[in-house]
C-alpha cells in the first residue's frame, strides 16, 4: 500500500522532493508577493503553482515539468481561460470548454502542463478578482509565479544533483542491440496510449536494462 507509485522513487528521493517543493513554493510566493504593482486582490502565488512544484520537484525527469511546459503551459492555458470566460456562456460549460480548450492548444504548443488545466479553470471560476485581472492574470501571478518556480527548481536540482531541464543520462551502446529508436516508437504505437516518459528516456532505460541481462547471462553461464 505504501510502497513508491514510480519507479525508482526511493525515500531519500522523496524526502528530497519535500524539502524542495516546500523551499521553492516558499521562495516563489515570497518574491512574487514583493513585484510592485502585483494587484492587492489577487494572491501573490497562484494555487495551480502547486501541482507543478510536484512535477518540478518529485519528477524532474518528466517531459510534463520541463520548463517550457511548466511556463508556457500556465500562461497559455491561463490565457485561453479568460479568453473562454469572456465568450462562452455559463460557468458550467465555460469551465469544460476552458480545460478541454488549454489541453489542445497546450498539445499544440508542445507545451502540455496538466496543472494548466488548473490554471484554465481559475480563470473562469476565480471570482471577481480573476474576473477583473482580465488577461493580466496571466501575466500576474501565473507568468511570475511560473518563471519563479522554474529557476528556483533549477537551482534546487543543481545543489542536488540532479538534472533539470532533465537530459538522458550517458550510457555505453548495447553491441548488437536489437532495438533502435523506430522500434520503441512502433511499439507505443501499438499500445495506443501516452506515457509520461521521454522517448530518449526510454531508449536509455531499454538500453540499460540490456546491459544488465547480458551481465547477468554472463554470470549464469
């Protein structure tokens, strides 16, 4: 039951995640809070900023926390949700056209943020306050908000090692390996469905994974 949902978390690991997301949701509210002309009515810190400090900080390697998705995925999605506020009628439906709306354009951007569904809905069930930002409340907070998190979980994952923007670590090639980059995309192909794991990723887990199995058979045999 209680036992890591992903693979490779270990409790130093999640520990490490904590520490963070506590330090740099923190950090980011605090500096936000200190941008002059940030309107008294909206809050410093935006609360979809929590969802992507979790991807940032507990899964860094995620292609959904990269930088870009983090930021353009809040201040699109933000944008889109106004937009969707000011021309479709009814809270209810503008709500479900808003997170549908951000999902496609985000996709489209390549920049997909599940919390930019969050921040989408804001946008259209945020009250007066969000209501009268208008597109500003894209800028301020979710534009500020976003950039802040980012370069703190930048330096968080610099002080401890780890790597973000995430890039694939090096590995030694596979003599003779059987799979290259067209069969993995075949095989997902295949299993109609997205994985929350980059192709690159998934190239260098395969690859590694064959490294152990021909250590192994060498062992065996």
């Amino acid at each position: 039951m209680f036992r890591p949902l992903l693979t490779g978390a270990s409790a130093r690991e999640r520990a490490i995640a904590c520490l963070g997301a506590a330090l740099c949701i923190g950090a980011t509210a605090a500096l936000c809070a200190l941008v002059p002309g940030v309107s008294g009515t909206l809050p410093a810190i935006a609360a979809p900023l929590g969802a992507s400090a979790v991807l940032v900080l507990a899964v860094p390697s995620s292609p959904l926390a990269q930088p870009w998705p983090v930021i353009g995925g809040n201040v699109v999605s933000s944008l889109v949700g106004v937009l969707v506020a000011r021309v479709v009628p009814g809270q209810a439906l503008a709500a479900g056209v808003a997170v549908g709306a951000a999902i496609g354009v985000m996709s489209l951007l390549r920049c997909l943020h599940p919390p930019g569904g969050a921040a989408a809905l804001t946008a259209v069930i945020g009250g007066p306050a969000v209501q009268s930002a208008g597109f500003g409340f894209a800028l301020a907070p979710m534009a500020g908000n976003s950039l802040a998190l980012v370069a703190l979980g930048l330096a968080f994952h610099r002080l401890t090692g780890r790597s973000y923007p995430h890039q694939p670590a090096p590995i030694a090639p596979v003599a003779e390996s059987g799979i290259d980059m067209a069969d993995i995309d075949a095989a997902v192909a295949d299993l109609h469905e997205s994985f929350d794991i980059a192709r690159a990723d998934l190239d260098a887990l395969l690859t590694r994974a064959e490294l152990h199995a021909a250590a192994r058979r060498a062992r065996d045999g």
